[in-house]
C-alpha cells in the first residue's frame, strides 16, 4: 500500500489535483470557523452546547450541511441549499415537461439546469438566512442576561436595524454561494466530487473532538450497569464502529446483477454483438437521501412540540411521542419514512419503462423476457425487491445512533459515528475518490490502491 500511495504522488497531474483539493478543503475549513459579527458568539455557543434540544438540532443539520451552526460562522447555511436546489430540479426532471426535455439535451441542456440551479440557490439562501437571523432576533433574554446579538450592534432602543440585518442575510447568503464555487472548482481542477468532499471533511473534522470527548468522559475500569462509561463499553463501542462500517461497506457496493443479452449483426464476413453483459442494479439505489428526508421531517414537529412542552402537559407528552430518539414510537415512524422515501426517491429516479426502451434500442434483451412492457415489469419486480433490503438497511443504520446513544450512555455527536447519514456519506465519498485515484493510475498501467 506504502508503494501505491508512494506512485500516486509521483504522476504529476494527480499530485497537482491532490494538492489542490487539498487547499480548497483547508480554505473551507478555515472559512468554517469565522463567525458572523453581529452574532454574540459566547451566548450562542452555551444555548447550543447543551445536550437535547437545539444542541441535538444543529448537529443533526450539520451532518448533512458542512454548517456550523453552533457558533454561527459565515458558513452557518452549509452547502445545504445548493444541494436542496438540486434535489427539486432532480425532482422536477421526472415531473415537469420542460426539465425533462432540458435534461436529453446533453450538455446544453445540463449547462443551463446547473445555471437555474445556481440562481435557486441564491433564492433559498437569501430566505433561510432571513429566517435565521430573525431566530436570533426573537430570542429576546431575560432580564439580566445577555442576547443573542452582540451589543456593538444594537441601537439606543435595544434593537437591530435593518441594514445589519441585510447585511448578515448578504454575509451568509455569500458564504453558501462561495462554497458552491469552491465545490465546482474541485470538480474542475481537484478530484472527486466537490460538494461530497466538503460535506465529509465537515463530518470528518468532528471526529478528533467526538474522540476527545469519549476518553474525556470514559474512566479506565469496570464500571457495570451504572450508566457511565468503562472499559466494556469501549470495547462495545469499537467492535460495534467496526461492524457498522463493513456493513455499510457491503451494501455500498453492493448490486444485483441482471444478465443482458446483446443481438447478433452479421455485416459481410463478420458476426456482431451476441456477447453476455450484466445490467446493475445498486441495493441502496436511493443513497443518503431517504434518511435525510426523514429526519428532516421528524425533526421539525420534535422542536415545535418541545417549544410547546412549556404551556401544557399534553404538549409535552407530544414531545415525549416526536422528539428525536425519545421512543419506541419516534423511532418506528422514523422507519416508516425511510422506507417511504426509499420507495419515493427510487420512483422518482429510475423509470423502468425508459431502461426497457433503450435496452431495447440498442438491441440487448434479458433472456426469457420479450423486450418492451414484460421487461420492465421484470425490472420494476426486481427493483422493489432489492429496494426493500436497501431501505431496511438504511433503517438499521439510522437509528443505530439512537441505540448507542441511549442504551451507552454517550452522547449523539459520538454516536453518530456509529450510523446515520455521516457515516453513508463518508464511507460513499471515499469509495468515490479512490475509484477516482484508480482511474488515472489504471491509463498509466498502475495498479489500483484496491487491487490485490
């Protein structure tokens, strides 16, 4: 492995493109602790800090976002509404005429779906910045205690002008849009895929703190079933990080193989085609996606309620059914939705009647089944199937962070570590930039960091 990594960085271009991704990574980081200065930093930091509420919020968001939300840095927003605009165009594209019609144009048409793309982005940052700054601005303190916003920036009556107010929706508004470009520059100029590789080194950059913490907190002894955390609980935790892991691994790459058959052609002297392919189908076909539809839909009737929990017992008993890994009853819907989601998404983005036309097209049959309509009934029989273990298997690694946060003891930001979206995201996007790396040292007759 040494002597492979060792031939990596002696090809020029791909030591030029590593270290490239390298300095725009570093640049994100960097911009991702820069605070926002109308934002007084040390209140926000200890209604964040705690455990539950909207500590477990913002680090739910952050995982999918490459935000920090918890000291409200420039980069507050993430790459979240990049990547929510490219999921309705996506969405659009299998519903509405004209992105359909935009989306077989080929290049064009991809060049001016990322240009709508762009300018839907502006559009939900300039909204949700709004919304987030007036967050700020509605948590009023108590009497004596100090507000959200920072004195500096407060007028004689205590409250913020407007201009201020722009101008934190424009700085915020401007970082997402930065990181969008940086994103793109990693995909022009670096490797891998740019808006994966900021949102992992976001989730990869929490683990040395989760670490931290988790020896802070464990003592190196037996300490039994009394709720802290010991040595068997460490050693819980390893073999449970690294079972996750090759789970997620497997089912990563995962497929099921349909054999295809290509038709013979016979022009002058010669016999064409008639070779055996495989048609392969992803047992997680839907990605990350379905888990982050779900807790995003979990998540907001948890707060509301949680708000709520202050006026009324039943509120708070609403609390105890919806808020986040509170439950049997939160977990079980939050399954339900995984698995609707997976459904939904695999619908939207895989038309089994279109694979079966051009299969078709390009004359390669399944054996057994006449191309046209019984091909994709075949197909659409195989992708259900395959869909329900995938939607099983994301189930399984969604609530694994709940179990591991309340059956151990620890805390949500180390579990998830343990499942969830952060570890799908990291586990497909370095599985992503290897075969990337394999790529260029596969045309210059290297052997694959994979390869045996």
């Amino acid at each position: 492995m040494l002597e492979k990594l060792r031939v990596v960085f002696t090809i020029p271009e791909l030591r030029q493109k590593i270290f490239l991704t390298v300095l725009f990574l570093a640049i994100y980081r960097v911009g991702y602790h820069i605070p926002l200065p109308v934002i007084n930093q040390g209140v926000i930091a200890q209604a964040t800090g705690q455990e539950g509420g909207l500590g477990d919020f913002v680090d739910r968001v952050a995982v999918f976002s490459a935000s920090n939300l918890r000291e409200a840095t420039i980069f507050g927003l993430g790459i979240m509404p990049y990547i929510s605009a490219s999921i309705i165009f996506q969405l659009l594209g299998s519903v509405w005429k004209p992105i359909e019609d935009l989306r077989k144009e080929g290049e064009t048409g991809r060049k001016k779906i990322n240009e709508y793309t762009r300018y839907l982005t502006v559009a939900l940052c300039l909204i949700q910045s709004w919304f987030y700054v007036r967050l700020y601005l509605m948590a009023q303190p108590a009497a004596g205690e100090a507000g959200l916003i920072d004195p500096a920036f407060l007028n004689v009556a205590g409250q913020m002008t407007f201009a201020w107010q722009i101008t934190a929706v424009a700085i915020m508004t401007c970082g997402t849009i930065f990181l969008m470009w940086l994103g793109e520059q990693i995909d022009e100029f670096g490797i891998g895929n740019g808006i994966s590789l900021l949102i992992m080194a976001g989730i990869v950059a929490q683990m040395p703190g989760a670490a931290a913490q988790l020896i802070r907190d464990a003592e190196l002894e037996l300490v039994g079933l009394t709720g802290r955390i010991g040595v068997e609980t460490l050693i819980v935790l390893c073999v449970l990080f690294v079972a996750v892991v090759v789970g997620v691994v497997f089912i990563t790459l995962g497929q099921r193989r349909i054999p295809t058959q290509s038709a013979k052609h016979v022009r002058g002297r010669r016999v064409y085609g008639g070779t055996r392919q495989y048609l392969p189908l992803r047992i997680n076909q839907a990605g990350v996606m379905p888990i982050i539809f779900a807790s995003s839909l979990l998540m907001l009737p948890g707060m509301v309620f949680q708000y709520l929990s202050a006026y009324g017992p039943i509120w708070a008993q609403m609390y105890q059914i919806f808020g986040p890994g509170t439950g049997f009853a939160y977990n079980l819907m939050y399954v339900g939705a995984i698995y609707f989601f997976c459904y939904f998404w695999v619908a939207i983005t895989f038309n089994p009647k279109e694979m079966a036309e051009n299969l078709k097209d390009y004359g390669t049959f399944i054996p057994g089944y006449r191309p046209g309509r019984r091909t994709a009934d075949y197909l659409e029989r195989v992708l259900e199937r395959i869909t329900y273990v995938g939607a099983g298997f994301l189930a399984i690694v969604a609530i694994v962070p709940m179990i591991v946060s309340g059956g151990l003891g620890v805390s949500f930001t180390i579990a998830s570590f343990y499942g969830g979206t952060g570890l799908l995201i990291a586990v497909s996007v370095a599985f992503d930039l290897v075969q990337k790396i394999d790529s260029h040292l596969v045309m210059r007759n290297y052997r694959g960091l994979l390869e045996g």
